[in-house]
C-alpha cells in the first residue's frame, strides 16, 4: 500500500507480475458482507433509519 496524500492524483499502476483472479473477485463482489453490523440505534442516531425495531 503506497502512502498517499489528499491533494494527490491516483494513479493504479500494476506491477508486472501482478494476476488479477476473476474467480476471487466476483466471490468478494457476490459475497459482500458488512466488517461489523451497526447497533440499531446507532442508526436511528444518525437519522439513516426512522423505526425503531
């Protein structure tokens, strides 16, 4: 992971050896999950939900 500030351009440049696996990435993108579930009432908190259940 290359450091990168704000107010710099991204740039993706791929070393050569890199292989890029379609099977691992359409499991990742098919296969999406949060890292962590948030807490119901962080939700209504944060006004991204309305009811409480």
């Amino acid at each position: 992971m290359v450091w990168r500030f704000k107010d710099q351009t991204m740039s993706f440049d791929l070393s050569v050896d890199f292989v890029f696996n379609k099977e691992l990435a359409r499991a990742l993108i098919e296969n999406k999950s949060p890292i962590r579930p948030l807490p119901e009432h962080l939700l209504l908190w944060g006004r991204v939900c309305f009811s409480w259940g």
